[in-house]
C-alpha cells in the first residue's frame, strides 16, 4: 500500500549518519544520496530523510509516527539502544506489546528532529 515515506530533518549529515547505524538492524542501507535527501531502503529507497534548514524541532505528541519492521526481536532492541547512543530520545523501551490485531516486540524513538520512529517484529507461527 504505502510505497514509501519521507521525513524532514534540519541536519542532513547528522540524521544520514544516525540513520545509517539505527536502520542497519533493520535490514536497511543507503541507498540515494543527494544534495538535499537520502534514501534508504533494501532494494530501493523506502525510507527518505529531507533537508529543511529552518524547521523548528517537530514538538512531542504530534500525531506522527512512522513505524518500520524489523526482522527480530533483537534487531528491535539494537535500533532502539543504537538511536539512544546517537541522541535521539526514548519514546518507548524494547518490549511485547499488544497491537489492535496480533502481539508484536516493539520499541519507539523520538529522532534528533523530534519524528516518532517505531521498530517493530512479530512473533514467528510454529514450525
């Protein structure tokens, strides 16, 4: 359905080089780099950040939230400790939750521009 999202960031350097730690775990690398925007994804860019110099820090509790699989209850807990070491702020620690149709492992993350990222994997069916 969603083929892919962007976010704005006031500090392209500083949001690539947290986003290329943060979204390794997750499976995704850069893969576009331009003037003003990077894109990541797998096989294409899926996840883009923009430069926007003069956007103030987007305020808490906006109503944004983008939220990114991952493939492992580790790789969540990676995202989640990587994006604490590189500034960005907790908005939710590594843990099971119960989500509107399955029990997922979640983890939530607001970046250094104050966009709510979430990490997140779902339990395996039995083999």
């Amino acid at each position: 359905m969603i083929d892919h999202i962007s976010i704005a960031v006031r500090d392209l350097a500083a949001s690539t080089a947290l986003y290329e730690r943060v979204l390794a775990p997750l499976g995704l690398t850069k893969l576009v780099s331009r003037a003003r925007a990077v894109g990541f994804g797998k096989r294409y860019p899926e996840f883009w950040l923009n430069l926007r110099e003069n956007l103030p820090k987007v305020p808490a509790d906006t109503g944004v939230h983008i939220c990114l699989r991952a493939p492992s209850d580790e790789a969540v807990t990676t995202f989640h400790r990587l994006a604490l070491e590189g500034g960005c702020s907790d908005a939710g620690a590594p843990g099971p939750r119960q989500g509107a149709m399955t029990p997922y492992f979640g983890a939530f993350i607001f970046d250094l521009d104050g966009n709510k990222i979430e990490a997140v994997s779902f339990p395996r069916a039995p083999a």
